[in-house]
C-alpha cells in the first residue's frame, strides 16, 4: 500500500471528516497530528487553509524545537507535481516578511495565527518552508527546487529572516510516517551506497572503525536529518540557519568552493550498534550522529544543489559502539566544532552537579537528567526523575513567578540562567522534587480526555498553559496563607498530601485558570480587540489575570459551605518562614 493509500484510508476517520471541509486540508492535517505530533485541538488551530489562506496552508509553532513550521500540502494521486507548488512556497515566504500586511489581507485563521508568528519571530525562532506531497516533483520542478533554495539562502544572509524550504515528497513522508508509529524508540537502519567514496576499515582498542570520504550527495539520503531522529544521541540540535558557522557551509556549497569542502570541515561522526562492511555496502544498524547535525542539516537545505557535485566530499567516521555509556562519552567530547551556546553547556556547570549530586543522594531512586537526549537507567522510579530542561522551566513558573516565559528554554539556559542558580541559591532536593510532582499532577489533567473541562482554546496552548497551571497552584497558596512571597514547594506538596487536598487543588487551580482566559476574552470584546489566546498566554497580564481569579474562587467556598471553607484554608497553611522573595527574571 503507498503511503498515498494509507493517508487516503486514515482521512476518512470522523475526526477529519468533522473537522475539515476536503481532501487537501484532511491531508494538511494529518500530517500535523502525526507527523508534526501536534494534538488534535492544536491541529486544528495550526490549519489555515481556505479563502484567503495567501498560499499557506497551516502554521505550526514548537516551542520545543524553536521552530516555525509554514506548511503547503498538495494531495495527489499522481505520481509527478510540477513547479506550481513551490512557487506558492516562495509566495508565502515573500508575504511573511510583511506580517502587517498579510494580516490585514489574509483570512481569519491566518490573521490569528500570525500574531503568534510575529512572536516567535521576536524570540528568534528558526522558520522552515515545507511542501508536503504524496507525489515527486518533475525535473523541470526540481531544478526550481533548487534555485529556490540558493535564493533563500541567499536572502538570509543578508536580512535577520532566516528561513529553510524543505520537500517533504512521497519518499520523505513514507519515512517519517514509519518513524512516527515508533516515535517512543525510533531505531535507523541504513545501508549506505560507499561506491563513489573512498573508505578504510580499521580497528582500535577493540572497535570496528569504518573511516570513509563519502559525496555529499549520498551524505544526504541517509534517513533522519531533517526530522532530527538521526541525532538522538547529539548533545544539541540544529543551532539554526543564522548560526555563522552554518552560513559558512551553506556558503561553500552554493558559492563555487564545493570541491575543498572536505578540507573546511572537521568531518562527521556516527555510532551504531552493528556495523557490516561488504564491498561497496556498509549496513549500519542502530545508527546515530554524535557530532554533525550542524552540518548534514545545512547541507541537506542545498540539497538540489548537492546532488549535481560529484566532487564535492565529507570524512566520516563510523564506530561500532553498542555500550551506551562509552557512546555518551563519545557524543560528549567531539562536539566541538559549531560554537556552543551557554544553555548546551549547563549539564557541567557546577552548579548544576551538584544540584544532580545532593538530589541522587537524597533519593536513590531518583535520578537528575542533565544531558541532552539522556535517559534514566530503567532501574530507577519515573516519578523521581527530572530533567534539567523541565527543572528550569519549573523555576521560572514557580520561584520567579513568570510561567509566562517556561516556554522558552533559550531564554531560561541563557538570559536567566544566573538569575535562577546564582552563587549561594540552595534548592532542596525536597524542594525540586515536590515541583516535580506537582508538575506530574497537573499534567494529568492536561490530557485528551480534559477531565477538567477546558475550553478547546485552553487546550490549544498546552505548550504554555500547564506552567501556569503550577503557578496558580503556588498563588492559592499565598493568597491562602496571606504572604506576598514563593512558597516552599516542598512545605505545599506536603500539606497538600497531608491533608488529602492535592486533587481539589489541582481543580481549584485549573478553575482559576478558565476564569482568568474568560475574564480576558470578555474584556477584549468589551474593547472591541481582537483577542489572541497564545499572546496572552505569554504575557504579563495573563498572570494578573489568574492572581485576580484566585480570591473570588476561594470566597466561593465560603459562600457554600463556611465550614468547608474553614477546613480548606487550615489544610493550606504552612509556617510563614517557608516564603521566599520572588526571582527576578522578566
């Protein structure tokens, strides 16, 4: 079966066909939902296809990845599409730059979405152009493809807008579609044509070692660059296209210095579990990239270009690694060829070790995931494993009392980083494991069934609204307690475990929240503004919004029932020394 039968069969499930009025946005949307592994509310909030769409036909933001994804879809059954699609790719990109303008012109989804856009452009998100397609592009369509690329990036070089096009063609999408039903364990297998490439087999302290000179051009085929999966094992993803060291490869590929590419660069590294050298093949099974996502990145977004230098050349080095720790190590310690920013530097920063160490001595089932990609060894308890990532969004939401920037995790690891673990700054292990469980509450709650009851729109921004969530958890407690200052996340979970009043506290809070998007939405209606749910979200006034809702909430249990209300505020009480002065981060 294609994977043009498999969407066509998968299409025709009530979610899509309640959901979106043909073929082409059902097609738009699948891809989101399960490509992209957006949720069904956020899929529908990313489509924007319809009148007025001005060539784009969904607008994906991930936070995580720092991404903007601007999507044009062409459902086809035929086996060739002409250059007709890229051209409304390159439409869009023209029209982006002017957000002003395409929000007065474009329709109403559009005009929502942008404001969100512009945004993620402050916090300088990379924007990838992708055409998906259940088709291949003509030749006539490809050599566009490929004036196009060297178009944007050359554009790019001289303006802050950077931007990436990308064809997600029938090929591509059978691949990731593949990984998808996987996405917990993705594992590449690949054998790599070593025909056109000069190699040598050797071996080392016990390790089988391929080292070889490979073409561009079949660098290029091996599956998981542009989704990332081929670099689990990196320390860090793609720093993006404004990167100086990443402009310099893009500008050696596209500028006539092709043929010294192999003198310029330091060359690649790849692990795997089991490596197979037969004349011209090498089976590689279990592979990764440890050091070389910068590059195979950038050199895969001159793709069109790259596959017309037969002279153009990488080093790669294979290694046949399957003991996990010695691959960790290997990962760690050849990842120095792209300027390293300060939040990929953080998992040795003192601080943060011993942050691990006083944690993992406290709770030996625990474990403090400080690496990227890392994972807690299977012996130990999921619910006593963080990760430095999450801990520091938690700090943020809790202890600064901005969850309006959690989100951000460049701005956590850089701007705020010596805010939030300044000389002296003691956090208990107590302390980082009761956020972690309060967090862990509350995503419970921010699951598919919304046990809840959360406005779709609410739902939508669950990127976002799960640290506010926690955050109106802490204020309850202020409020409750009369204290103007943080509370001790240890001193709440514990009262709240105590005294068996977790779950209703988690109620109460998300209740605040609801409130607080109602309250805003009416008094943007009543200004006759338009209102934006994921700028409000990310903004201050969010958070006086939810503080305001927290004092009626409370009083309405008094109104019910006053000695409920009385056993409510005891439970809630904790020893005034258990404040703290608020963080100052935004």
């Amino acid at each position: 079966m294609s994977i043009y039968e498999k969407i066509c069969e998968e299409i025709k499930g009530d979610y899509y066909i309640q959901n979106y009025q043909n073929e082409g946005q059902r097609f738009v949307a699948w891809y989101v939902l399960n490509i992209l592994r957006q949720d069904k509310n956020q899929t529908k909030d990313a489509i924007t296809d319809g009148a007025n769409d001005k060539q784009i036909d969904a607008i994906v933001i991930d936070d995580d990845k720092q991404t903007v994804y601007i999507l044009q879809g062409k459902f086809l059954s035929g086996s060739l599409v002409d250059a007709e699609p890229l051209r409304e790719v390159l439409s869009s990109w023209v029209q982006l730059k002017d957000l002003v303008n395409l929000q007065t012109v474009g329709n109403s989804k559009l005009q929502s979405k942008l404001s969100e856009v512009a945004q993620a452009f402050e916090d300088e998100y990379e924007v990838c152009f992708e055409l998906i397609t259940t088709s291949k592009l003509t030749d006539a369509a490809t050599a566009d493809l490929e004036t196009f690329q060297r178009k944007l990036a050359e554009m790019s070089e001289g303006e802050d807008f950077d931007a990436v096009l990308s064809l997600v063609d029938a090929e591509e999408l059978e691949h990731r579609y593949e990984l998808a039903m996987v996405a917990d364990n993705p594992q590449i297998n690949y054998t790599l044509d070593l025909t056109g490439s000069q190699c040598m087999p050797i071996n080392l302290a016990g390790t089988e070692i391929v080292i070889a000179a490979v073409p561009l051009k079949e660098a290029i085929k091996i599956r998981g660059i542009k989704d990332g999966s081929l670099f689990q094992k990196n320390v860090r993803q793609s720093l993006g296209n404004s990167n100086p060291v990443n402009k310099r490869i893009r500008d050696t590929i596209n500028n006539g210095k092709h043929r010294d590419f192999f003198f310029f660069h330091n060359g690649i590294t790849a692990i795997c579990n089991k490596m197979e050298l037969e004349g011209n093949s090498l089976r590689l099974t279990g592979l990764n990239v440890v050091n070389g996502c910068q590059s195979l990145t950038n050199i895969l977004s001159c793709s069109e270009t790259v596959k017309k230098q037969d002279d153009s050349f990488v080093l790669f080095r294979f290694y046949e690694i399957p003991q996990r720790d010695r691959a960790d190590m290997i990962s760690i310690n050849t990842n120095s060829q792209s300027a390293v920013k300060p939040r990929d530097l953080r998992s040795n920063d003192r601080r943060v070790l011993t942050l691990k160490k006083q944690f993992e001595q406290k709770f030996e089932q625990g474990y403090f995931i400080t690496k990227r990609g890392e994972q807690a060894p299977a012996s130990k308890d999921k619910n006593y494993v963080i990760d430095l990532s999450d801990f520091g969004k938690y700090l943020i939401a809790w202890y600064s009392q901005r969850p309006n920037i959690s989100y951000g995790e460049t701005k956590i690891f850089d701007k705020y980083f010596e805010i939030l673990f300044k000389k002296g700054q003691n956090y208990k292990p107590e302390d980082i494991q009761a956020l972690n469980s309060w967090m862990r509450e509350v995503r419970k709650v921010w699951v598919e069934e919304n046990p809840l009851g959360f406005d779709e729109t609410l739902l939508v921004m669950k990127a976002y609204a799960p640290f506010h969530h926690m955050y109106a958890v802490s204020m309850i407690f202020s409020v409750a307690n009369n204290q103007s200052g943080v509370p001790s996340p240890q001193a709440t979970w514990e009262a709240a475990q105590k005294n068996g009043k977790t779950n209703q506290l988690i109620k109460m809070a998300g209740r605040c929240l609801s409130s607080a998007l109602k309250n805003a939405l009416n008094r943007a209606s009543n200004d006759g503004k338009i209102f934006n749910p994921a700028n409000w979200i990310k903004s201050n006034q969010c958070l006086n919004d939810i503080n305001a809702t927290i004092p009626p909430t409370l009083d309405a249990y008094e109104a019910v029932d006053k000695d409920v209300y009385d056993d409510l505020i005891a439970s809630l009480k904790i020893d005034p020394a258990g404040f703290t002065y608020r963080l100052q981060a935004g």
